[in-house]
C-alpha cells in the first residue's frame, strides 16, 4: 500500500503545485461513518482501504508556491529565474483563471490526475479500485473534520475484488470521441 500511495502523487500538477490530499481510512468505524455519508454503498466498508481524495483549495496561496519553489530546491530542479516565473505567473493564473471557471474545478482536475495515478499503480499490483461520486460532500467533509478550503473530489475503495461490483458497461467506439482537428470533425483511425 505505501508503493501505491507513493507512485500516485507522482502525478503531474500545474506549476508542481499539487493540490491533492487524501484521507486513508482503515478502520471499520470510520468506514462506517463514510458510508452513511455514501447512500450506504457497500463497498464502502468491504474495502481494506478507503481514500477520502480532496482537491485544497489552499494550493492556490503564496505560502504553497513558496513551498513548492522550496521542494524544487531542494531535489535540483529549481533556479532562480524559474522560481521567479512562478511567483509571477501563479497568482495571475488563480486571478485570471483562464482554462478553469473557480479555484474548486483546478484543484479537483489536478485531484483526479493523482486519482488516475493510484488507480493504475494499484492495478499494477493487483488492487481493484472503484472512483465513488455517490457520497454528500457536505456530510464527508463534517464527519472527517476537513476544513472548508478542501473539497471532497472522490471516494477510492482499494482491495482485491472478489466478483466484479457490476457488469463491465462497456465504452463508446474511438470515432465516437476522437476528432480531428476540429470538434466533431471524423477522425480516421485504423484498430
């Protein structure tokens, strides 16, 4: 489980700022507490592991650039001219909010990037996930104490499926959503 947690928040970010933060839950009682907040869905609590993914809201201050600027640092990938921009170029973004329409759809985007991110690393190892939307944020968010600046993006049950929960739905053909160049023109595609 820590190789999995640890591969998912290699996800990329925007500016390296990483909004993520996740809650593991492997206590029955908490479990149970997250599935009266989940319309009582199952796996809630049949899963060994249950991560509550949350974008904050916070990833958006200085004190988080700085951190960032700090961490880059630290590993070699950060100079000055570099640390420079980002102080510039951050706040404009979070200002001007050019490609996103609040601070909440930023943070939740970059969330379900590392979301994806631990779902293929727990495969990799065999582990079944299952991305929840069915859950009252408002309700999650009271019984695990998680301040108002952090949003609930998803549930992540995490264990080894006895029986698929329910029939693969399958997925639309690729011509169906790849275009070229252009939204709606047809792509050519040889499967």
């Amino acid at each position: 489980m820590a190789e999995i947690l640890r591969l998912g928040v290699r996800s990329p970010s925007g500016y390296n700022l990483q909004p993520w933060r996740f809650i593991v839950l492997k206590d029955p009682a908490s479990k149970e507490k997250l599935k009266a907040c989940a319309f009582d869905q199952r796996q809630v609590v049949e899963a060994p592991i249950v991560l509550i993914c949350c974008g904050d809201r916070r990833a958006a201050q200085p004190e988080n650039t700085e951190a960032v600027i700090e961490l880059g640092k630290a590993v070699g990938g950060m100079n000055e001219n570099l640390a420079g921009y980002m102080r510039q170029a951050i706040p404009q973004l979070f200002e001007n909010h050019p490609c996103f329409e609040s601070v909440e759809a930023w943070t939740n985007r970059h969330t379900m990037l590392a979301v994806a991110h631990l779902m293929i690393a727990a495969k990799s190892f065999g582990v079944d996930s299952c991305p929840m939307e069915g859950f009252v944020a408002a309700k999650v968010k009271e019984a695990f104490q998680i301040p108002a600046e952090v949003d609930v993006c998803c549930l992540l049950p995490l264990g080894y499926a006895a029986e698929p929960l329910k029939q693969y739905g399958g997925r639309f053909d690729v011509t169906q959503v790849y275009f070229s160049e252009s939204y709606g023109e047809a792509l050519q595609v040889e499967i």
